[in-house]
C-alpha cells in the first residue's frame, strides 16, 4: 500500500485525514504546533494532532516546514504522496519534492478562485453563491497548481464561514476518498489554471471585523456572515462601546451612512452607504448574545445618531 503524510491542522482537515487513512498506509500526519487558548492561555493540540495522538500515528509538529532536520525526517519516511489541507504555513520548494508523487491540497474553492489562506470567508464576503473544493497539484506558487479536481457546493443565503466550512470540510474528504486510488496510480487528469480568471483570498486579521458603515448594506450583510467565528463584525456605537453584530438583513431606508433609522422595541435599522441595515443580533463587550431590540431596552439610543 502506498505510504503517505498528512499536513493539516483545524478541524476542517479531519474529514480529509479520514480519507487518506482509510485508502492508504498513513505514516505521519504533521500539525501546527500546539498554541495558547482560552482565558488561561493553555497550551492546546490542533484537531488532527488529537487525532493522530488518539490512533498511534507518528505525529510531526515542527516550528518551520523548511528545517533541514524536519526535512531530513520527512525523507526518511518513504513516501509516495503528501495530502495538505489547511496546514496553515506555505511549503517550501524543497519538501513539495519529496513524496514520489508530490503534494496535493485540498483547496475549499473552485480554483482559480479564491487563491489564498481565507477562500470560505471571502466568497460569502464578495457576494458569491457559489463555491466549492478543489483538489491540486502543488508547486512553488499561491494555489497556482494543476487542477486534479472539484466539486461545488451552493453558498446559501444564512450560511456563515463557520457552517460553510463545516460543509466543505466533509465535501473535501468525500472527494479525496474517491479520488484517492487514481491519485496514487498518477493517472488523475490535470488542468491548467485559467491565471486570467483568478482572484485572491488573504489572511483575515482584526481590522477586517470593523464595520465600515460607508460600504452598500448587502456588503455588511455579506461580511457579518462570512466572518463568523472570527475575526467577527465589530460596530461602535459610542466612543465606549463597541458591540459584536451576529445577524443581519438588508433593508430599505436611506440617510448619511452611519444614521441611525430606527431604534425602538420593534426594530434597529442603520443607514449605509447605499440602503440600509437591519440589526438583529448582537452581542455587547463580555456578554450574551441577543436580539437586538432586547439590547436596545436596556440601551436606548436615539433617531439621527450617527454611529460607527
């Protein structure tokens, strides 16, 4: 049977993981170091360090991919065939060499699309509908490589990046369990980029959780969604208070963005820079979320104030 490592490090690896261990002789998965979390700042294993932890497969978590002993290590192993899935680090040239058959990723959108560390939450942020799993050929470039294979997933209008990745989390290791064998025969067909048509997809950071109430309401309405969990959406409504929003709606109103339209028992509607936003609901700084018009009763707020 042929022998293969894993790099991958959330849980949106873990579907992908079962796959490689169920068709082949998975020898190695390779993980993020374990990483601070929580009010104590503990050090916590990754999903798949658990994994492999919990089934007695030779765990790797080196600091740097390109550490000539790690890279020492990884050839020592024998392998025919590397599968990547949300590593979270660029691989260097040097270790995309040595597996037999090279490295292939599993990518959570249609290729050339989305290239990038945060391709599910920047197709719901663009206003996509839909998007995908492609698996590819790895090389020297950002998801630059040949197409081995995809398949499409709908973004529904209440999905957020938090339930869209669970979803094509589990599409990602159907399609690489059933592509599995020709991809260890080498006889999976490979398709060129159309490099034309490709748009990138950054890292996400904190300052892409601010709400800019300047921006059309469908935009807002798109970002609150794709950036659940994390980073959030982040609106201030006074110089000491900034409140996390958690739901939305697009609806019709209009003024100087930032106006508050309506703030009372029934609504909070805010005007943008074209439309206006529904808030439904929200959570304060260290406390529960609710419906927005709860927050409002215990945190009145007038018509024509100007937030954000």
């Amino acid at each position: 049977m042929s022998r293969t490592a894993f790099f991958g490090t959330p849980d949106f690896a873990v579907p992908s993981l079962d796959a490689l261990a169920a068709g082949s002789e998975l020898v190695a998965v390779v993980a993020q170091p374990d990483k601070p979390s929580g009010r104590g700042r503990e050090l916590t294993p990754p999903s798949t360090a658990l994994w492999a932890r919990a089934r007695g497969v030779r765990l790797l978590q080196p600091a740097r991919a390109k550490a000539p002993e790690f890279l020492a290590e990884l050839a020592a192993l024998g392998l025919d065939l590397v599968v990547v899935a949300a590593y979270g680090k660029i691989l260097p040239a040097a270790l995309l060499a040595v597996p037999r058959l090279g490295c292939v990723n599993v990518h959570a959108s249609l290729l050339p699309k989305f290239r990038g560390a945060a391709p599910i939450q920047w197709a719901i942020a663009r206003g996509e509908r839909e998007t995908g799993v492609t698996l590819m050929q790895m090389d020297e470039g950002l998801d630059t490589g040949p197409m081995l294979a995809a398949e499409s997933v709908p973004i529904l209008p209440e999905d957020t990046g938090g339930s869209l990745s669970q979803k094509l989390s589990v599409v990602g290791g159907e399609l690489l369990r059933a592509k599995l064998p020709e991809l260890l025969a080498g006889t999976l067909p490979r398709s060129a980029q159309d490099s034309t048509r490709a748009t990138l997809a950054p890292k996400l950071t904190r300052t892409d959780a601010v709400m800019d109430l300047s921006l059309p309401a469908m935009v807002l309405h798109d970002r609150v969604r794709a950036f659940q969990p994390w980073p959030g959406a982040l609106l201030r409504l006074s110089d000491s208070q900034v409140i996390k929003v958690l739901r939305t709606s697009v609806v019709a109103g209009e003024g100087v963005a930032g106006t508050v339209l309506e703030a009372g028992h029934q609504s909070f509607r805010v005007a943008t820079g074209q439309g206006a936003l529904e808030l439904l609901e929200l959570q304060p700084e260290g406390k529960r979320r609710m419906a927005a018009v709860d927050f409002l009763a215990g945190h009145p707020m007038k018509v024509g104030t100007i937030i954000g």
